[in-house]
C-alpha cells in the first residue's frame, strides 16, 4: 500500500460521477496507512452560499480520508482560523494512485457548525437520484450506515480535530 509522505503537495481528486470530477491541490499533514489527512484552501473559483455556511476564498480545510471508511471529515475554517464547522462527504474508502488520493462522493453530506448545535444531513435527494440503491445495493447500505455514523459523531462533538 502506498502512504503518502508529510510536507509532500498532492492532488486530490473527487470523483463525482455522472457530473465532472473535481481536482484541487493538498499539503499531506498525516497518512498513517490507514487515516490520511491534508489541507488545501477552498477549491472554488467563488464563493459558495449554501445558507447554512459560507466557503469562500481564504478558506482552509483540514480533511480526514480513510483507507477503511465510507466517508471524509472536513474541517472548515475561515481566513482568520475561526473555524466555521465539518463538511462531511459520504464516499467510498480513499485510495491512493499515482501519487495522489482519489476518493469517489456517493452524494450523501453532513454539515456540523462549529458550535455543534446544527447538525444537517443534505443530499439525500440526490443519492435517491442517483441510482446507487439498484446499482449497487450494497453500497448504497454502507453509504447509509455512514451517514448515520456520521450524524452520531457530530451530536456527540467526535469529528475529528486538528492533528
């Protein structure tokens, strides 16, 4: 298995299909072989209002793979550091190829605010949507289930913190 080495710039690459894929650069923090962590500054060309948080430019997100769950955690903070809250992606378990980390979003998220009094699951419309439950039925359980597991860690303050 390949690790990735700390200090080293990798891209990250969310597979997002049937939409376009998204690629930005990451600094790797941490990979133990098991969790990888990186940072990047907010990926978008703007800024982006979802109505519960704000990403715009500046922004520096702290994001947690692992090689053996069904989602990441995003640690959202503005500008100044003032940490805005967790965004957090149902996908399949990372990999890493070429060098890179490649994670595939199976459209289910979590928002969780800093405070940790709004706990929001989005896009449960879109994984009905997208077919995965007839596809891939399997998955789609395990996306499910991580959601779940997701939404518990978030009402019991558990995201994952800075390293």
């Amino acid at each position: 298995m390949e690790t990735l080495t700390a200090g080293s710039e990798i891209p990250v690459r969310l597979v997002k299909a049937p939409r376009p894929d998204v690629t930005y650069p990451a600094v790797v923090l941490a990979d133990d072989g098991t969790h990888l962590v990186v940072r990047a500054p907010w990926a978008g060309a703007d800024c982006r209002d979802f109505g519960f948080v704000r990403f715009e430019r500046g922004d520096v997100f702290t994001e947690h793979y692992w090689r053996d769950r069904w989602y990441s955690v995003k640690e959202v903070r503005s500008a100044d550091g003032a940490l805005k809250g967790w965004y957090c992606d149902v996908t399949r378990p990372a990999r890493v190829r070429d060098g890179g980390l490649v994670v595939a979003d199976l459209d289910l998220d979590l928002w969780c605010s800093a405070d940790g009094a709004t706990v929001l699951r989005l896009d449960e419309d879109e994984f009905a949507a997208s077919g995965l439950a007839e596809r891939d039925p399997e998955a789609a359980a395990r996306a499910r289930l991580a959601l779940d597991e997701l939404e518990d860690l978030a009402r019991r303050a558990a995201l994952p913190a800075l390293p």
